[in-house]
C-alpha cells in the first residue's frame, strides 16, 4: 500500500465516501460565466511586436487570448463599455508613447501632444502676413511704374529716330542749292568731321531750347535756331505728332533742328559736299528734354558732271 492510500486510510478508517466540500456559490457563478465568454486570439505581426502599433497585448507573447466580453443589448454593437485612460492605468502609462497617428487595420487615437500641435492660424498671424504681402505689392507697384516710365521713352525714342530718317531722307534729293541746305552761323571750309564747332552739337542739353543755337529748325523756336519754321505746309515727309491736352506750346511732341557744314576732305580749298547734322527733341516728363541725333553726307554734284 502507497503512501498515498495510508494517507487515506488513516484518513477515513471506517472506509466510508465522505462528501465533498461544498463551495462556495460565486465561485459557481464564476465558473459559469468563464464557460459562456468566446475567447479571442490575436496573432501579432512583426511590426506590432515592437510596440509600434498594436492592441494592448497580454504577457508580451505573439499569440494573445482574450476573452469577449458581453455587451448589453441596449448598446451599440462595437463600443466597449469603458476605456482605459493610458494617463491613469499604471500599466497602460508606458504604452502611449508607441501608439502611431493613425492608419493600418486599427486606428489609435493620436497622442495629446499631437493634437495640440495640429492648431490654425490665428487672427494676428494672417495679419502680420498681410501686411508683409502688401509691402511685397508695394515693391512690385513702383516696379510697374518704372517699366511704364521705359515703355514711353522706348516709344518716343522710336517716333524720334522715324522723324529724324524721315528728314534726312527728304534732305537726300533736294537741290544741292536749295536754301534750307546753306550754311548760316558756320560758313567756313572743315577738312575733319570730328571738328569741335561739329562736336558741340551732339549734346543739346535738357532746356527747352538747345544749350547751342542751329541753321534751321521746324519749330517756332527763335531761340534754338537762326531760322525757323523751315519745314511748310507742302513738306512731303512725316510730321511731328500733336497732343492738344498739352500746354499751348508744347502741343507739338518733337521739333527737328538741323545744321549744315562744308567739308573739304582734301584741302583744296573747294568744298566737296555738306554734311548735314540734325537733331531730333522732345520733352519727357520728370526728366526734361531728350534728344536722339543722325548725320548724313550730301556730295557737291557738279563735281560728276564736269560743270
């Protein structure tokens, strides 16, 4: 006979079943409603087995088992009946940091932080960045009022060099005698082009009139040139534009002036053409007069003929 049926023996001499020991009724009710909970298991991917996004898992272990707890019939299917703050279980306190923003098959909500760092713009904010905006356009606005200002000198210099080749052309086949093409403040003979009393000319300064006085000119200007009005009514070329929103005598846009000096390239004493130097002007405003200037050589033609 064992020790273990001495053990009983001794226990119960008389051999009679003695009955069990009644337990206790909650331990029933317990063991009841242990057999009527479905039991879970939750297989852990490799990423969630570092923390990285994962149900709360029990004893760290890849195959986890829970028990599904039922839910009354008044509430929604889904919903857990209580959540667990991770700030006040102290187990679930280290596992806040791990959870993610949000994405795969179960959506964590984000962190507290993440959320206070998801804030808008406020009022202040959009306008302190107004008002940089609107400095920026300010920038930009003079920007356009410079490249208009350059827009309109490029358009009067164009119309300027137009009126001044358009003279010179029509100089190209008048007489060689014809009146507008004889010398009036310098009738002497020039053997150079670049001659100083030439020179003086190219610049007219910014005044309403030249700074040098010319032979001729279209305009009424007594004081820039020795004759005036040079260029009548049966004038075949292109004449000056008129802005009658002007002042009465700045009306007409350009005025054209003109010079005309001998040339004696070999010295002989004997004029062999002209050259003829003309100045185109107009007045820009905040800048005052502008001016763009053109020369031409016109041959003495009696010197082909034989004459």
């Amino acid at each position: 006979m064992g020790n273990g049926a001495a053990a009983a023996a001794l226990g119960n001499p008389d051999g009679l079943r003695q009955p069990a020991r009644r337990r206790h009724r909650q331990h029933h009710h317990r063991r009841r409603q242990l057999r009527s909970e479905l039991h879970l298991l939750q297989l852990l991917r490799l990423e969630q087995r570092h923390g990285r996004r994962h149900l709360l898992s029990l004893g760290r272990r890849v195959v986890q088992r829970r028990t599904a707890h039922h839910r009354p019939a008044a509430r929604h299917a889904g919903r857990l009946e209580r959540r667990r703050s991770a700030e006040r279980h102290r187990r679930l306190r280290h596992r806040r940091r791990h959870r993610r923003r949000g994405g795969g098959d179960h959506q964590m909500r984000p962190a507290t932080s993440a959320l206070l760092g998801d804030r808008g713009f406020s009022l202040i904010e959009a306008m302190v960045a107004s008002v940089i905006m609107l400095i920026g356009l300010l920038g930009l606005a003079g920007l356009q009022v410079v490249g208009m200002r350059a827009n309109n000198l490029g358009k009067r210099m164009s119309q300027a060099s137009l009126l001044g080749q358009d003279l010179v052309q029509n100089m190209q086949i008048w007489n060689y005698t014809d009146t507008r093409l004889i010398p009036a403040n310098h009738t002497a003979k020039y053997t150079d082009t670049n001659h100083a009393d030439i020179a003086q000319y190219w610049d007219t300064g910014r005044g309403g009139s030249p700074s040098v006085q010319f032979d001729f000119t279209d305009s009424a200007d007594a004081t820039g040139a020795t004759n005036i009005n040079q260029l009548n009514a049966n004038y075949e070329g292109v004449l000056s534009p008129v802005d009658t929103s002007l002042a009465a005598g700045e009306q007409t846009i350009f005025s054209r002036y003109w010079n005309v000096f001998l040339i004696d390239l070999s010295g002989s004493g004997t004029a062999q053409g002209k050259l003829v130097q003309v100045a185109v002007r107009w007045k820009e405003s905040s800048f005052g007069y502008r001016q763009v200037t053109t020369s031409f050589y016109k041959y003495d033609p009696t010197l082909f003929t034989g004459q």
